[in-house]
C-alpha cells in the first residue's frame, strides 16, 4: 500500500468524540521508535506513513505479522493499544541459493537413489509461499519433495532409470519452483549431473538429525558438535568429506565445518532474540561421489544479556503545588529484548519522593503524585526511575526525570514585626521618612510581589491617611504634615500588605507613632495678668514682715516633660535686698522688715524660663507699692492709666441692659392689666343683661403701693462699683428700700477679681458705682 493510505478509524472504533483528538493531543507511540503509521487528528483515520515490507517485519513468521503501537491521549491521559496485521502479498517470487547445482553421480546408482537438491526459498507465506516443484527433463529423475521441521521443504531427486557413463556423462536438468500466489511466480535452477565410474558404497551418518542447545552468548570459535559419517569403502572411496548442503548465506556467516574432521564451529555471534533455531544440513560425501545428509538444529537458549529500555512516552515537567495525589506525571513504556524471567522488567523510583508507579498495562508505567507538594519546602524533584529485569544476575536502566514545582498563591504575606514604633519629634518636616515596614512572602513571582496599603480609620475627625502615606512598593512610610505634640502625642496606623496571587492573600500590622516633644513654646504667664497701658501695683504695708507674701507669680508651658519644668528668678528690681522669689513656686516675698526708708514705688522683674534645650523664657513686670492707704498709692503711682474704652462699654451694656429690663417689665405690666380689665368689663356686660342671675360682687386685687412704684410689695437695691486702676469690682446687697440709689462706698464691699483684656481709659481715675433696684 502507498503511503497515505487508509487503515482505521480510530474515532469509530474506540468510540470516541473526534474533538477529543485535537483536544487531548492524541498521538501514537511505538515502542520500537519507527513509525509505519501516523494518526490524521481532523478525520481521526489511522494512515500509512511508509509503504510496509511484511518479509523484512516478519521474516521468521510463517503466519500472522502484525505491528502494535499506542495512541496516547492527554488531559486526562489515556492508553489504548492497537494492532495492525499486516497482510502477505505475493510480492516475492521463489528463489534457489544458486543459479546451478552440481552433483556427481555414480553410474551405479541403483534406480530409487534419491540426491538432494537445495531447496527455493520464497519469504511469502501462506498460498504465497512455494506450493509445488517440477523437473525437466523427466528421462533418468523425478522429483520428491518432504516437509522438514519449520516451513521448509526437502527436495530431493530420484533416480528412475539406470546411469551409463560411457553413453552420457553428463545430464542438464531444470527444476522449477512454483508458488500459489495470484497469478503464479516461479523460481528455476539448472542441475548439471556428472556420471561417475562406480563406487559402491555410500557414507552413511550415525545419526538422522543432530540437536544442541547453545546460549547466545557462546563465545565466537567455540566447537558446537562433531559430525560422523563412515563409509565401507577402502583407499579413496572410503574418504569422506563434510560440507554444508544447500544452506543460506546467512548459516555459512555463523557456522563453520571442517571438511575433514565434521567439527561444526561458532563463526558469528548468537542472538536469541533474532533467531532462536537455526537449521541446516550436512553433507558427507566420498571420494566416489557417493553422500549421504544429515539435518543439525541448534537451539539457541537465552541469557540476560540485554538491559531494559526506558521509554518516555508522556510526561508533564511542571506541576502546581495543589496538584491532588493521583495526579500523573509521566508515562514510560519499558521493554527488555530477553524471553521469559530475563524479560520480566520491574519499574521502581525512590520511595522518599512524594511520588509512585502504577502499571495497568504489561509494561507500561504511570508515574503519579502519592501526597501533596509543597512548593515552599521543595521546589523541584529529580525522579530517577530504574528499570531493573528478572535475570541472574539482574540487569538494569534507569532514566531521570526532573519535576518543577509551580507556585500557587497558598502563603499570605508576614509581617517581620506583629508591631512596630516610632518615634518621631514634633514640628518634623513634611515627607519625613518615619521607618520601613517590611514583609515576607514565601510564595514566587507575582505572588510574593507585595504592596503596601494604609487602612484608613478616623483619628479625632482626622483619616490617618491624611497623616502619614507609604510607598506601596517598599514599605516606607512617611509623615504627611508636621506634628504638633500638644495636638496630638501617639496614633496608631495599620498596615495592610498584600501580595499579587489571585485571589490576593493579606496581613495587617501595627504602626505606633509616638510624638516626641520639644521645647517650642514659652512660657506663659497667667498671673499677674499683662495688658497693654494698665499698671498693676501690689500693696504692701509698711508693717509687712519678713517673708510676707506679696503676690504670686502663675504660669504654665504646654510642652511636657523637662520642657515643661519651670524655675523663676528676680531679673530687675528697684530694692533688690527687699524681695526675692521662689525659684520653683513663684511666689514673691519680703526678705527685710519693711520701713519708712523704703520708696512706695517699687518695680520687679520677674523671669520665668523653662528647662528645654534651648530653654524658652517669659518676663513679667510687676509693681509694688509700699504703703499703708489707696490715696497715698495714687500720689505715688502718676503714671497709673485707666481703661477708658473697658468703663465706656460695661457703662453701655450695664445702661442697655437696664433699659431691656425695664422694657419688658412695663410691657408685662400693661398686659397684666389689660387681661384684667378684660375681664372686667365682661363680667359687668354679663351683670347687666343677666336680671335673673345671682350677684356676685367683684372685688378687685389689692395692691399696696410699698417703695414709691404703686404694684410691687418688696424692693431690693442692689449697688455695683467699679474701679478701673484695681480692676476689681464691688457689689453691695442692701436690705429693702424705698429708694434708687446711685451712691459710692468704699467700705463694706466684697471684691470679685475679673479679668479684661480693654485698655484703660485714661480719663477716668475714680470708683464708678450704678445702683438699680429690683422688685417682687
């Protein structure tokens, strides 16, 4: 058959669907490596890809001849083994191992002597193979053919009339060979046959047949057996000669006789897996002419001289990590040339791997996964698998295998720290870097790419994100503004690192940012408080003794810590050796008895400095004046000013809300009477038109006119009083009155301090008082 010519329908008879061929790569495998057929995926048709010679596949097959070969189908993968027998053709006509043969005869062979011939030989089979044998002429032969052990057959001729050397000494004959093939094929050989003068008896052999049994590997000149023939004839015709009758090419390249002695040696090498029989016979002839045949069959034994083979027919060189057991890796065809236990092959790889074999089929292997991979823990295996057969001793193969392990994204990323902190000194700059966080991923590639995300949560009102950013791709975090430790002393931020898998596997981690202080703000002085054109003066009796508390100097630093440590001390004063202050609360003392020397005016300067590096300070100003009464003070102090706008507006507001007051009152009153007279005039209007109703007198509400205003009972007078140069103010409760007053006292009051920030007015150097009165 051509090339490209049909065999089988493979998707027909396997039953399966013709897009399973394309989609699981179907292909066959031979184990010999040659392929006579391939496989058509589209029509899923089995084609010959080279024309097939079934004599040189099956040359010692006397009846079936096939080739077998696997189609493999992947995903999953599947074997199906499939046999083609290949048909014999009566392509080869018969052939003799020579175009003529020469025999010597006696002419004294008696009628029925039979001298065999070689036989044709024809490599096809069956009704292709020689059928029958014809001679011609038929004067002094004929023809007689036996079947031999194997497909052969002996031919031999037979003498049918007597020889006469002196009328014919020599005969040409023709033997035909003829096989049963359509149509007909024959093969000839001429037969030249030389008479000879009488010799009158033959060698005759001990034996029939010869039979040995010798192992393949029998080394090459080794002696296999001895042939003997003897003959009854004296002087010449009883010298016998061994020969090798009418054998192929092929036994004359591994065997030898010798002609004298019949020994029957070793010339090639035996292979017991091309041929395990080989046969052939000898000859003994004399110097007469005279033979005789014998038939040697030596049976070649085998011996475990070939290794297995190993071979790859599938296999996956990569495979996930989650790949379940069972998953398989490879398939190997293993084949051993030797027969029975030598040929017996067992496949075996290392029991340690996460690996096995299976067989379902005599020789074929599976290698699958028997537990779960971990790509983190071994990220590549080398498979060695050994093929090792049944003989004594056993041989072996082996074939590596090298299995990657592909990652899957089965890790989350780790933090180095569950926790990390950081300190970080306020009034930084912007884009500060504040530390790196940093994350580990077991897994490969994309999915140990992290990146780095801030999570969002609110921070009195504020997102931390607002705060601090971080490079998504290395980790570091930076300030996004600059941090006030009075604001704001620690926040916590969480990390989110996330790897790039899909789907992508996360970790949190804590950030703490610790604020750490430094010295950036004063002091601040809160007593005595500074106004810009006031001066305040602290009196001091001339009767003061000795460490009499003058007043106490107040302040405050919002930083913190050492920061925050506050010392005082008398910068300038006009008497330094009459006053000191404590250097940690503040407070201003006499260090001398006061006396009548001493001036009334009196001013300190009072430092109050922090303990930051560099230390930050404040200044206070503070007057003192040295006398027994107010007025002396004031001839004393020229320089004191009043806050003239502080007085004209709480007079504004004290007079606006009076005024309100009053309003409402009023206008309360009005309505009280008008519902009253309302009620009134209704009740009249009822008495009038009502004869027949009861009288019911009115009387209306009493009212006592107390106090001057006619309405109320009870008045209360209240007395306010203001001084602008103490900025202290007076309030007097007195009993009930019948009259407003607008008085000054300066006995008898309560001083409530109070705190403005206005200027003095500089006009106004007296004690204001506003009274008003109140009412129930």
């Amino acid at each position: 058959m051509p090339p490209g010519s049909f065999v089988g329908d493979i998707v027909k008879d396997l039953g399966l669907e013709p897009k399973r061929l394309t989609t699981g790569k179907a292909r066959i495998f031979t184990a010999s490596g040659r392929e006579y057929v391939e496989l058509d995926r589209d029509k899923g048709h089995i084609v010959l890809r080279e024309r097939m010679d079934r004599e040189l596949l099956c040359s010692s097959a006397t009846s079936t001849c096939s080739i077998s070969f696997e189609i493999i189908l992947e995903n999953p993968i599947e074997l199906y083994r499939v046999t083609v027998e290949i048909l014999d053709v009566n392509d080869n006509s018969p052939a003799f191992p020579r175009g003529e043969i020469k025999l010597e005869i006696s002419e004294s062979a008696s009628v029925g002597a039979r001298f065999s011939v070689d036989s044709a030989l024809d490599p096809d089979v069956g009704l292709n193979g020689i059928q029958s044998y014809s001679i011609h002429p038929t004067d002094h032969f004929s023809l007689k053919t036996q079947s031999r052990a194997g497909s052969g057959k002996n031919v031999e001729l037979v003498l049918q009339s007597q020889l006469d050397r002196e009328k014919e000494e020599h005969l040409y004959l023709t033997i035909t060979a003829t096989d049963g093939g359509n149509p007909k094929r024959t093969g000839t050989v001429k037969i030249l046959i030389v008479v000879l003068d009488i010799n009158d008896n033959a060698p005759i052999f001990k034996r029939d047949s010869y039979r040995i049994s010798v192992p393949e590997n029998t080394a090459h000149g080794a002696l296999l057996l001895t042939v003997n023939a003897t003959d009854a004839d004296t002087v010449s015709n009883a010298h016998v000669g061994y020969y090798f009758e009418h054998t192929t090419p092929k036994i004359r390249d591994l065997f030898s006789i010798d002609a004298s002695t019949g020994e029957i040696r070793l010339a090639g090498e035996l292979d017991f897996e091309e041929a395990t029989v080989h046969e052939f016979k000898i000859q003994a002839k004399d110097q007469g002419g005279l033979s005789d045949s014998a038939e040697v069959v030596i049976e070649v034994t085998d011996v475990n001289d070939n290794t297995p083979k190993i071979t790859l027919m599938s296999f996956s060189n990569t495979l996930p990590e989650n790949s379940p057991p069972g998953t398989v890796v490879a398939m190997i065809n293993v084949q051993d040339r030797d027969s029975e236990e030598n040929g017996k092959v067992a496949c075996s790889i290392d029991r340690s791997l996460p690996f096995r074999t299976e067989s379902s089929l005599n020789n074929y292997y599976s290698i699958v996964t028997d537990s779960s991979l971990d790509r983190e823990q071994m990220a590549e295996y080398n498979i060695t698998v050994t093929a090792k057969d049944g003989g004594r001793p056993p041989l072996s193969s082996t074939k590596t295998l090298s299995v990657k392990v592909s990652d899957i994204n089965d890790h989350s990323p780790q933090f180095e720290h569950e926790a990390y902190t950081a300190y970080v000194t306020e009034n930084n700059s912007p884009s500060l870097s504040l530390l790196s966080v940093k994350a580990d991923d077991a897994d490969l590639g994309a999915n140990a790419r992290i990146s780095y995300f801030i999570i969002d949560k609110d921070l009195n009102g504020a997102l931390t994100s607002s705060l601090v950013s971080i490079d998504a791709g290395s980790g570091m975090m930076y300030a996004l503004k600059s941090f006030d430790y009075e604001q704001i002393k620690s926040f916590s931020v969480t990390v989110k690192a996330q790897d790039g898998g899909s789907p992508p596997l996360t970790n949190n981690a804590t950030v703490n940012f610790i604020i750490q202080d430094q010295n950036d703000n004063a002091p601040q002085v809160l007593y005595p408080v500074q106004t810009g054109g006031s001066v305040v003066a602290e009196m001091v009796p001339r009767s003061a003794d000795v460490g009499y508390l003058v007043t106490k100097v107040v302040a405050v630093d919002v930083d913190s810590g050492q920061n925050a440590w506050l010392s005082y001390k008398l910068q300038k004063a006009t008497d330094r050796a009459l006053f000191e202050v404590g250097a940690q609360n503040g407070e201003i003392r006499t260090v001398r008895q006061v006396t009548d020397k001493d001036a009334v005016k009196q001013k300190l300067t009072v430092v109050v400095e922090d303990n930051g590096q560099p230390s930050r300070s404040a200044t206070v100003n503070i007057n003192v004046a040295v006398a027994d009464s107010f007025p002396e003070v004031l001839s004393e102090f020229p320089d004191f000013t009043h806050d003239k706008d502080y007085n004209d507006n709480l007079t504004f507001y004290l007079v606006l809300a009076l005024t309100v007051v009053s309003f409402l009152f009023i206008v309360s009153i009005i309505a009280i009477l008008s519902v009253k007279c309302y009620r009134w005039r209704r009740e009249r209007m009822f008495y009038k038109s009502g004869a027949n109703l009861p009288v019911i007198p009115y009387y209306p509400p009493l009212y006592a006119d107390v106090g001057g205003t006619g309405t109320l009972k009870h008045v209360y007078n209240y007395e306010l009083c203001g001084t602008a140069d103490s900025r202290k103010s007076d309030m007097k409760f007195v009993r009930s009155s019948s009259q407003s007053v607008l008085s000054v006292d300066l006995s008898g009051t309560r001083t409530v301090p109070r705190q403005n920030k206005h200027a003095v007015d500089p006009d106004v150097d007296a004690e204001v008082c506003i009274g008003f009165a109140r009412g129930t």
